[in-house]
C-alpha cells in the first residue's frame, strides 16, 4: 500500500464536535493503510490538534470566508511541506470552497471525494421536499419564509408546535406563535435570512451516516439512534440499528443523487414511513462508531480514492452502544505558542521520515 | 415482520428493538407474555400460560392479559 499524507479539518472536539477526530480514528484503525495524518485547525485550540496519538502534524488555515485565494495558497504550501494527497473536509463552512476548487486542487495534487456543487445546494433547507421527492422519501410540511408576514402565514398553514429552523444551521421547537416568532427574529439577526418554517413529524430520529462512490453505488451504511443528545442536538450516546425502510431510503437516495461522497441522513420514523428532516453532505461527528462496528467509511473512501480493495458491505451488529466521553489532556505552551506564531506543530518523529519535499515543520 | 416478532428478549427480560432502537425491561410475567405472542398464542392460550405458569386463578390472569395487551397497544407494539 501506499504511503499517503491525509489532511483532515474539523478537529475541534469539543462540546459541539466536528467529524475529524473521529475520521482521524477511523483512519488509524484500518491498519493496512500507510497514512501521515495532518490536522487542519482554524483554530490553536481545537483539542485533535494536540493528539500526537492520532495526527501526525498540523497547520493552520485561513477561514475559508476571508479568501479563497489565500486559502488555497496555505494549502499549497501544506503540499509542498509535506506531500499532502488528499483532504477530508468535515466542515458545513469550508465545503463550499473545496467543492468550487475541487478541480484546482486535483490539478495542485490534493483530492477530496466532494458531492457536485448543485448536490450541495441540496442540503438547504428549503431544498429538503424536492431532494426527498427524488429519493423517494417523504418530508413534513416546509415552508420559506422572508418576513414576519409569511411567517404568521406560515404558522397558520403548518400549525403548532412546529420547528423553525435556519437555513443551513439550528432547529428551534415552537409551541406558541410568540416562540416561533422569537425564534425567526433571533435566527434572522444570527444567520440571516431566509427561514425556515417546518411541521414536527412524530416518529422516532434515526440518522444514517454512508458513502456514495458518485455513480449511484453505496460504499456502506449504518444506521444508529441518539440516546442521548446535548443541549446542541449533537449525540452524545446512540445505539446501532438497522431500520429497512431507513436502510433502503438511503440506498434510494445515493442512486437517485448518483451522490459522490459522505453523507449523513437525519429522518423521522413512523412505522414504514421514513421522513426526511435533513441531510448533511459530511461525515457526522459520530462516524468513528460507525466504523468501530464494522463499517469503515473514511477508510474505504481513501480506498476508493487510490484504488485499493474496499469493503462495501453494511454488516454491523445491532444493539452496539455509543458513549461518548470528555477526556483531559495537557500540551505544552510551547506546541501553543509555535501554532500561533508560524502556523504549525512540529511532526512526529515516526512521521519525519515520511514527507517527501521542503522543510519539515 | 410484524414489530413483536423482532423484538430481541434474553432471558433477564431485557428487551431490545433492533429496527428503532427501543428498550424494554420486562418482569418474569411480562416476558412469559411476549414470548408467548412471538410464538403466535391468542389470548386465551397467553390466559392459560400464566396461570399455569405462575399459579394465578384463571379470572386473575384474564383480567391481567388484557391489561398487558393494552398496554402494548399504546406502545404501538401490537
């Protein structure tokens, strides 16, 4: 196999985590795979940053809205560093400028396995009843709403409770108009408009995390059920199941969009009906329980990405339980420092020997 | 398959529905039931196997299958 410099983004694992971390696990367990893992952090404290365990180094990077320019410069210089191959995005904010970029960055060296920018779109909020039309799911009733006038509409046409939910972040219940309108005023001044107005679908959540390999074929699948979330809605314990009507709707939805990438589906479901809440176009912060049961997905997506023999069964066993944990560790102010003041951390020993061209950081 | 007929029971009564993700515990009587509707027993079968089982009075036993079977109806499991 060979040897591949892995850059990963989201390693802020902190209350409201991102993915990388458990990507970063999900990598290390797959043991026949030769991989240098450099953490990619907007943020010197993102806790992933730090865990020499798991990332090998790790930079900085601009945020992705100040330019895109700059951004891709820093990760051409990453390249040039370390012989970056490939990055596994894992954040809703800087999918945007992968995506757009995707092919620069091919040409530059650096893939990434992204959906297209149109399946993107997709994951608006109010794209949801199209998008669950075409993969054969159902929605709840959901309504755009730009002003306070459309939302007393909407409020009468969707009827109470209801959720009222940011275009691409955050879902609030309402019970009472009074609440419904706090929530569109305070959505509004947070993230702007439009809003989103959508009727509470009864039925149990369940989320679906997989892969689509871009031409209508699945790379794996599992399905778990949150236990227990945080005050954020993140799972902070699950267990595995293995819904058929879940199961099959995202097969439906993989082949529909002929989706190339990771996914996670977040549904409601009643009996056989499965309702389609939301859909986010990464892998979910929970991805390692995915793979600590059996199915693989970051792994198998490097191995679809090099051509190397990949696993593309959904075979886990039910009833495996998530916890999810917080756990201290202590850096050095030094490692603090040297991340603020040049933008990286140094290697790991064993991963010295590994990078190919310039400087060592 | 019916929702009854998936339900995973061990012998401590624990009770686990591998399609949602529900758990259960159950009593001694309570699994005797479930394991009875999942071998397909009608109500006055299910009315037999505890009495026998747990020496109850028939009419006793009557009265506390058809709680049970409602109680599984509100939990959507029957």
């Amino acid at each position: 196999m060979p040897s591949l410099v892995v850059g990963i983004t989201g390693l802020n694992a902190t209350d409201n985590p991102g993915p990388g971390v458990g990507i970063a696990r999900s990598l290390r367990l797959d043991s026949e795979l030769d991989l240098v893992i450099v953490g990619l952090a907007y943020n010197a404290l993102e806790p992933g940053i730090y865990m020499d365990w798991i990332v090998d180094t790790s930079f900085t990077l601009p945020y992705p809205s100040a330019s895109a320019r700059e951004y891709i410069a820093r990760l051409w210089y990453i390249k040039e560093t370390t012989g970056l191959d490939c990055v596994i995005p894992g954040l809703d904010a800087e999918l945007p400028l992968f995506i757009r970029y995707a092919g620069e960055l091919e040409s530059m060296g650096i893939r990434t396995c992204l959906p297209t920018m149109n399946q993107f779109r997709l994951r608006a909020k109010d794209q949801l009843p199209q998008l669950a039309r075409q993969s054969g799911l159902s929605a709840p009733k959901t309504l755009v709403v730009s002003d306070e006038t459309e939302l007393w509409s909407a409020i009468e046409e969707v009827g109470l409770p209801l959720y009222v939910k940011g275009i691409y972040y955050q879902a609030h219940r309402a019970a009472t108009a009074a609440e419904a309108v706090g929530w569109y005023r305070r959505l509004l001044a947070e993230w702007g408009g439009p809003v989103i107005v959508q009727a509470i679908v009864q039925g149990d959540e369940l989320n679906v995390v997989g892969l689509g390999d871009g031409e209508g074929g699945c790379l794996g699948l599992v399905c778990t059920r949150k236990t227990v979330v945080t005050p954020q809605g993140k799972m902070w314990s699950g267990v595995t199941v293995r819904h058929p009507g879940m199961l099959k709707a995202a097969e439906r939805f993989v082949t529909a969009q002929r989706w190339r990438g990771p996914f996670e589906l977040e549904c409601i479901v009643h009996e056989d009906e499965v309702s389609l809440i939301e859909i986010n176009p990464r892998f979910p912060a929970w991805v390692y329980f995915a793979s600590a049961v059996g199915v693989n997905l970051p792994s198998r997506m490097i191995r679809q990405m090099y051509d190397m023999p990949c696993d593309v069964g959904s075979d886990y066993d039910v009833g495996q339980l998530f916890l999810r944990y917080s756990y201290d560790m202590v850096a050095s102010t030094e490692q603090y420092q040297r991340l603020l003041t040049t933008g990286q951390l140094p290697a790991r020993e064993s991963a010295l020997g590994q990078f190919s061209i310039g400087e060592l950081p | 398959m019916s929702v009854l007929q998936r339900l995973a029971l061990n012998d401590e009564g624990f009770v686990f529905d591998p399609a949602t993700g529900d758990s259960f515990i159950l009593n001694d009587s309570a699994a005797a039931l479930i394991r009875g509707l999942q071998e397909g027993l009608d109500e006055l079968q299910l009315v037999d196997r505890l009495s026998e089982r747990f020496l109850v009075e028939p009419e006793q036993a009557t009265s506390d299958v058809e709680d049970f079977l409602v109680q599984l109806r509100a939990m959507r499991l029957l």
